[in-house]
C-alpha cells in the first residue's frame, strides 16, 4: 500500500513542500506539494534527487576515529557515547591549556536550526571563534545596504514593475520560486537589465545585457552614479529631504573620469548612460543582487553603491520598487541568530575572533583569520575545532593553505552526511542524519512555518543539533539535550509545542500588506535617520564614508585573462557529486571560454584545460566553448571534488577546485573580510596527461 507523506526540502533556504510516495518495498518517489503556495509543486533538479542523498550507500552511519596519519582514510568504529566523551575531553583540556578562544566552531551554507545551536554551544565554551561563510555569502549584501538605508531591501516585483536590473544574480537557476513574479513584471512591460559576464537566462531575454569584466561592479555602480548626479537625474524631492551627505557625494563622484570607469568595466559609456536612464526614468524599478556581489575585497562598497543608486532614483518603498521587510517570526532560533544569542558576549570581546573584520556587525572570525592562527599562533593558537555541515577544503580560500592549517590542530571534529575531503583531516566523524530523518519545523520562503515529517533512521546518524547540544552537555556547559524542549522554544514565538504543529501540518504567514514611504513617519534606521549617502558609522570607524572604487588585481604577461565561476543548477556548493543522477547530467568540472581564446591555445571542446593563477595554484576542468563570453574572461566551475577517488589525494579535491586558485590576501579595504574570487588574473593551456574522474 502507497503512504504519502508531506515534509519539506531542507537542501536550501527556499524550504519547498514535497510529497513523498512510499510503496510497500519502501522505496520512495518525490514530488513537489501542488499545494505550497511559493512553489506550486515545482522542484529543482537537487531536490528531485533529496531522496539519493538519505539513502546512499556511502552515507556515514556510526561515529569514526582516525588511526593513522591525517586524510589516509583509516579510521575504527567507535560508541556514540566515546565519542563524545573524547570529544568533550579534547575540547575541555585545549581550553585549558591555550585558553578558551584556541577551539572554533564552523557551519556552512544556512542549515535553519543548527548554526544557531552551534553559536549557543560557541558562547557556553566562551569561545568568540565561531564561523560561518558569510563574508562571501550575505553578509556584504545585509550589511552594505543597512550601513545606507537601515535594513536591506527586498524587490516588491509585481505588473508596476518598470524596470528589473539583474546584478550578478541568475535567479532562474538558483531560487527558480522568484521567477512567477518576475515573468509576470516583464510580461506587463517591465524593462529588464541584466550585468553579468556570462549571458545567463536573464542576460538572454533582456533588453540590455553589460557583460562587464568580472570583479569591476563598483567601477560600474560609481559611474552610474556620476551620471544620474551629473545629469539630474535624480529624485531631487526624495533626495533633499531624506538624504545625508549628497553634497559630499556630489563632490567625491565630481573628480571622477567616466571614460576610466567605462573603460575598467570594458562596456561603452553611450551603453551605461542608456541603461542609467532606462533605471532613473521608470515609474518603478529594482536591483535584485546575487551572491557574485559578495565575493571581492570590495563587495560591502559595492552593496554600498547599489544602495546609494536605490535611493536617488526614489524606489525605496513603493509599489513594484524595493520594499522594506516587515512581519514577525513564527520561529526563534533559526539562522541568522536571535540577538540574545549574539549579545551574549559583548561586542568588544566579539572583536577578538580571529581575522574579524571592520564591520563590528561583522561578529565572526574568517577562515583567513582562522588559518593563520592555526599556522602561526598569532593572535593567539587554534588548536581544536568542530566543523558542522560544511566542505572547508572547498570552500575556504586556498585550498592547500587549508589542508596545511588544520595539520597543525590538535584535535578535529567534522559532523557530516559523507566522507567529505574536510572529513578526512578530522579526528573524530560524526554521523549527521539528513532533514528526511528526524521530526523537525522548516520554514517557507514565504515565512510560514511547517512540521518537518520524518521518513526513516539511517544507521546511528543523527541531527546536528543534537549532536552540537550533547557535545556541550558532556563538557558539562549546557543542558541535556530533550528534543520538546528544544522544539517548543523555536516554537514558542506561536506558543505551541512540535506534536500540536504536527497536527497542524503548517502555520501560515500573515500576508500584510506591502509598507509603502514608511520613513515619511519614521525616518530611516541610520545614525542620522536618513538615508546615508556618506555614512557616518563608516567614518567613526575610519573606513571610506562614500564608495571609492580600486581596480582588480591586475593582469600581467604571464597572466593575461581574468577567470570567475558560477553556481551549477546540478549541486550545492560541493554537495551531491555522489549522487549519480546529478553526476549523469553534469560528471566533470567545466569551464566556459570562447572558441577563438580556445583556438589560440590549441584547445577544443572536451579537452582538459590547466588554469593557474600562480606557479603553485593550478587547476584542471574540462573545455566548453562559450562565444557570448569576452575572449578575455573564462568561467570556471567551483567546489568540486571527486567522492569515488576516496582517499586518494584527499578526493582529488586539489584536482579541480576553484579554490585552489584563490588566496587568504584580501588586501587592505576589505571592510567585511571578503577575499578575491571573481576576476583573478590567471593564464590557461592544455594538459598534458590529466585525467578527470567520473562515477
């Protein structure tokens, strides 16, 4: 007999309702829930294959200690009660011995429930060293915008809609839910604008595509700026009234060159003056941005700028134009922390994690910060951490410089689904069980709130936050872990407990109605209750008040075209590679170039390409020729790592990862720790006797 249980994704933060069919020999089918309002039974690729990672057969399920020599591979099943026991011991005697700051704690990409598990475990131990990846995914974006307006802005996209700009966004492959609304604006007329290197979905049905250099946004931001300033364009009502420091800027953008500006970002002044006006001169219009825009030294400016651009063309909080968020939480506790939490530790002490940036919002150490530590001792040692649901050795820069840093820990702990590179260098691994394994409450795009239907155990896997809260009971800082509890606090903004929401399936958000020119009462969240053309946060900080654009690193003979990457439809991050029905549609790492760039280096399609942007950082991906991109940019494909090489050379995770490439050098205006991804100078050529994995 066929049972059909509702639950939800838990693969991204989107949160879509699935239908899950089990048959009677237990096997499982996926479908998207027709009835979820955000998605309308629609499902990526990913999470028509949800199922695959939860059953697996390479899935971690009982704890494991290593017993030889890092990344070997060889390990003894251990008791899930050792290895806590171990792991509170290790954890306990480092901060005895080097202090409480010596152990950090890291998760990856949003996970709901267990960062925030991870901060309370972070702030019991008096450890200041917790870590996320941030600094290149959100964090430049929220704080940029909040730094210039006070909160940060989301797009009211509706048929008032008179102009979209994509910037360094492809939403049709990364958060596809948006798409009904954005369809729906361009079928009423909307203009749309994409800027992208790549001509993606948006930048083919646009009416104008910028593909500009990777990494020169600012330089583009800054000129449309001097252009709207120059021509008065401007919301001059809007502008006088509830703007600070126009006249600084007036000044700061006055001795700018645009035919420099033009020319950094290799687009023609006539093109950036028509899609300035096209933006200026609508009824209403957006910028929705992507995560491309959090991932250079520079990327807090560049949100910064976009900001700035937001308000003088008056979009701020009216109808088809950015709105301003609003509603209350269903739940506490899910990412990106309660401020109870945060406050728990004052700022100043928070400002001692290791590689924090200047942004004190900016609260937790980077991965640089935690790198040098590790290899140096300086500020202070890092001699042990836990690693919850995240790939360091894909994901943080400079992958060798990582594997040379966590040599030097004494202890490590990695949670995870699957022996991951990062996994291998640990101590101890600890068995996680997938978002199909465990009762739990998710959370809709939409803000509704749902029970979280289990399907089945695997093994002796269990929930990260579970595991995080019995690591801190057996360090004898935090309760013992009662899995009511923990549900009816993050339920307790709606006053129920998991077994009412169960019965209750789902709560649904209150739609309110969209605020519109709420500052004309409230004003602005900013120091001075304007919107901040020069802010005056930045200068008591002693940071630049108004954007000031610095080029990329510059290209040189041995390294003459600039390399960036984008998100694949078929992965997260570094996530599924194992799953052979992702691997079947898109087995090797790719990158994109045009065919005369090809020609010129004797590569054709198929070939494997070696992309190196120093003497020691080099990587492989096979050939795919793109003639939409400029012959001198390519597009590399990022986080791969080849789960069916198993131990050998650490999964191959050296072979083909973007952050190979990548360095922990952020130079001296990363105001938010971003580090250089997009535009890296580098060189290309064919190699010689490099095979590439597949399943």
């Amino acid at each position: 007999m066929n049972n059909v249980i509702t639950t939800t994704c838990g693969l991204c933060s989107t949160g879509c309702r699935l239908s899950v069919l089990c048959n009677e020999h237990n096997q499982y089918t996926i479908k998207g829930d027709k009835r979820d309002p955000v998605t309308h039974g629609a499902l990526c690729t990913k999470g028509l294959h949800a199922i695959d990672i939860m059953l697996h057969p390479e899935r971690l399920t009982q704890p494991l200690k290593r017993t030889g020599e890092r990344g070997k591979g060889q390990w003894i099943t251990i008791s899930w009660q050792q290895a806590i026991d171990e792991i509170a011991l290790q954890f306990n005697q480092t901060q005895k011995t080097y202090g409480d700051d010596s152990v950090f704690f890291s998760y990856g990409y949003s996970k709901d429930f267990i960062n925030t598990q991870l901060l309370k475990l972070a702030n019991a131990a008096n450890s200041v060293n917790i870590h996320g990846p941030e600094t290149v995914c959100w964090a430049p974006s929220k704080y940029g915008k909040e730094y210039t307006l006070g909160y940060n802005p989301s797009a009211d996209i509706n048929q008032q809609t008179d102009c979209i700009i994509f910037w360094g966004v492809n939403k049709h492959n990364t958060r596809f839910t948006e798409m009904r609304a954005i369809n729906h604006a361009i079928e009423h007329g909307a203009t749309t604008i994409c800027i992208d290197p790549q001509q993606t979905h948006h930048a083919k049905k646009a009416n104008y595509w910028l593909p500009l250099v990777p990494g020169s946004d600012l330089a583009l931001a800054m000129a449309m700026i001097k252009i709207i300033i120059v021509q008065q364009w401007y919301d001059a009502a809007f502008v006088a009234d509830y703007c600070y420091g126009f006249s600084a800027l007036q000044s700061h953008i006055q001795p700018l060159d645009l035919a420099y500006l033009a020319n950094e970002c290799q687009l023609s002044i006539d093109m950036i003056t028509d899609i300035t006006q096209q933006y200026i001169h609508a009824k209403s219009a957006v910028i929705i941005t992507g995560n491309a825009l959090d991932h250079n030294p520079d990327s807090f400016q560049v949100n910064r700028a976009i900001a700035i651009l937001m308000a003088l063309s008056g979009n701020l909080e009216v109808q088809g134009g950015q709105s301003k968020p609003q509603g209350k939480a269903l739940v506490n506790g899910r990412w990106p922390y309660d401020p109870q939490d945060v406050d728990q530790l004052s700022p100043t002490i928070r400002q001692q994690s290791v590689g924090s940036p200047p942004i004190p919002e900016y609260f937790r150490a980077t991965s640089q910060g935690l790198m040098d530590a590790m290899l140096t001792g300086q500020p202070y040692s890092i001699k042990a951490g836990l690693i919850v649901g995240t790939n360091p050795m894909t994901s943080w820069p400079d992958s060798n410089k990582v594997k040379q840093a966590f040599e030097q820990l004494d202890f490590l702990v990695v949670s995870e689904l699957f022996m991951t590179p990062t996994a291998m260098m640990a101590d101890i691994v600890l068995p996680a069980a997938s978002f199909f394994e465990y009762a739990g409450v998710t959370q809709g795009q939409d803000g509704s709130i749902h029970y979280q239907a289990p399907l089945q155990q695997v093994g002796d896997a269990k929930p990260d936050h579970q595991i995080i809260a019995e690591i801190g009971h057996a360090m004898g800082i935090m309760p013992v872990y009662n899995d009511n509890d923990f549900w009816r606090s993050a339920l307790s903004p709606v006053d129920i407990d998991l077994i009412q929401l169960k019965a209750q399936t789902s709560i649904v958000a209150d739609v309110e109605k969209q605020q519109t020119l709420s500052y004309l009462s409230v004003g602005f969240d900013t120091p001075s209750g304007k919107v901040e053309l020069y802010s005056q946060k930045l200068h008591a900080l002693k940071l630049d008040p108004i954007p000031v654009y610095r080029p990329n690193l510059p290209l040189t003979e041995c390294y003459p075209l600039r390399v960036t990457t984008a998100k694949s439809r078929y992965y997260m991050f570094s996530h599924g590679r194992q799953i052979t029905a992702l691997r079947n549609k898109y087995p090797f790492p790719t990158v994109k170039m045009h065919s005369k760039l090809g020609q010129k280096h004797s590569l054709k399609e198929g070939d494997i390409a070696a992309i190196e942007t120093a003497p020691d950082k080099i990587i492989y991906q096979k050939v795919k020729f793109d003639d939409q991109l400029r012959i001198d940019t390519i597009v590399a494909d990022l986080s791969w790592w080849f789960p069916e090489m198993k131990n050998k050379q650490l999964s191959g995770v050296f072979k083909s990862n973007y952050n190979v490439l990548t360095s922990t050098d952020v130079g001296v205006h990363s105001d938010i720790g971003s580090f250089y991804i997009n535009g890296l100078p580098c060189c290309i050529y064919k190699a010689i006797n490099i095979e590439l994995s597949t399943l």
